[in-house]
C-alpha cells in the first residue's frame, strides 16, 4: 500500500488477517483519535509515512503484528498507545514510542489544513528520507478537500 492519502477516515490503515505487506509513503491525517488496525496480521513493515492526528493515535493487534517501523514520522497531539490483541481481543493497553527510525515530530507539510501536503525542506520527515508525494497525488488530495469539506486539526499550526 503506497503514495496514498487518507483524510479524517479515523482508521486510515485497517488490515485483517494478512502477512508480510509494507505500508509505505502514506499520509494518515485526521482531526480527531486516530487507529491502525492489524486484527490477525503479522510481519507487516510501515516505511517512510506520516501520521498527523489531533487526538491519540492507537495501533491495535498483535505484538508481533509489524516487524520494521521504518523512518515513519508522528505528529500525534494527544497520547501513543498500542492496545495488543489476542485474536480480536484486547488483552493490554500500554504507551507506545516510535522505533525503527521513526521519530515523534512537527508537522513535516507547507499547509495541512488547506491540503497542502507538499515536505517542508527543513521538516524531519526530509532527514528521515520520507518521499515526497507525486504531484498526481498531491492534486486528489487538494480537490478532495476543496469539494468535501474543510479539515479542521485541533491545535496545529495552520
């Protein structure tokens, strides 16, 4: 799963029974708490993406759901937790910190509010060699929120 855009979904990536996948290059934004989902998934690998979210993020599987967090950038404004699961129960809750390379950070875009989702040149998510967006991309991520709604983020910088 790669180069997409995912605008206040709450559950921008919510996997089932999978093995192996890479999630990379992605952009999870979201005005409120958001969730990563991996019920009987193992081995996954998130590469070179960024989390934005107002409220609190929560990975929700099991432990040995990813094996790399790789270079991923959070920007998360409430807590880090991951809630492990024994199939499709939580078994315990605990705070969670970014490994792998992935770091908690500012906000790495020109404009998130107004969907600009172009990499600051002086943001982190340059230093940890997060991609930019293609343009492609960047553009149905500029429309979408033109003709949907406005996005709204607590108290991040506009």
């Amino acid at each position: 799963v790669a180069e997409n855009v995912a605008i206040d979904s709450r559950w921008p990536s919510h996997n089932h029974m999978a093995e192996a996948c890479e999630v990379r290059n992605n952009v999870f934004v979201d005005s409120g708490d958001q969730l990563v989902t991996l019920a009987r998934c193992q081995n996954f690998a998130f590469r070179e993406n960024v989390f934005i979210c107002a409220g609190d993020f929560t990975l929700r599987g099991a432990r040995d759901s990813v094996s790399a967090w790789a270079n991923n950038l959070f920007h998360v404004e409430g807590k880090m937790q991951a809630k492990w699961l024994d199939d499709y129960t939580a078994q315990s809750a605990e705070p969670w910190t970014p490994r792998d390379g992935s770091i908690s950070g500012g906000d790495p875009f020109e404009n998130t509010v107004a969907g600009d989702y172009r990499l600051r040149p002086q943001s982190a998510a340059v230093e940890l060699g997060i991609p930019p967006l293609p343009d492609r991309v960047l553009g149905l991520a500029q429309r979408a929120l033109a003709e949907f709604r406005p996005l709204v983020l607590g108290g991040f910088d506009a």
